[in-house]
C-alpha cells in the first residue's frame, strides 16, 4: 500500500494517541482538514475508526519485519 509522507506521519500521531487538534497544531494545518485527510485514510485502509486504522496500520508495520 503506497502511503504519502504525510499520512505516513498523520498515522504515527493517530498511533501515539493525538487528537485532531493536537495532530492540526504540531503538522499546521486546521482541524478540520486533519479529519478530511484522516477521511481519506480510512478509506484506503478500509476502517471506520482510529482503532481500526491503528490495528491495521500496525499489523501491516509488523508484517513488514517478518
């Protein structure tokens, strides 16, 4: 699955337990486009939530090691 940097760095904030905000402050963008972006996420992980995109994304980053 080809990731940009960005969302590569949108997930590793979502992982370290970031709220929207807090990801919008440290990356400076708004709000609302950290969710649009998170949207977008979802959809090429096919979840619906930030634990399902974590356990995903996780399981996927484990798998590469092995």
């Amino acid at each position: 699955m080809k990731l940009t940097e960005e969302q590569k760095s949108i997930i590793e904030l979502v992982v370290q337990g970031k709220t929207n905000a807090q990801i919008a402050e440290e990356m400076g963008y708004c709000e609302r486009n950290v969710k649009k972006k998170l949207h977008k996420i979802y959809k090429t992980f096919k979840v619906e939530n930030r634990a399902a995109l974590i356990t995903t994304y996780l399981s996927m980053k484990f798998a590469e090691y092995i």
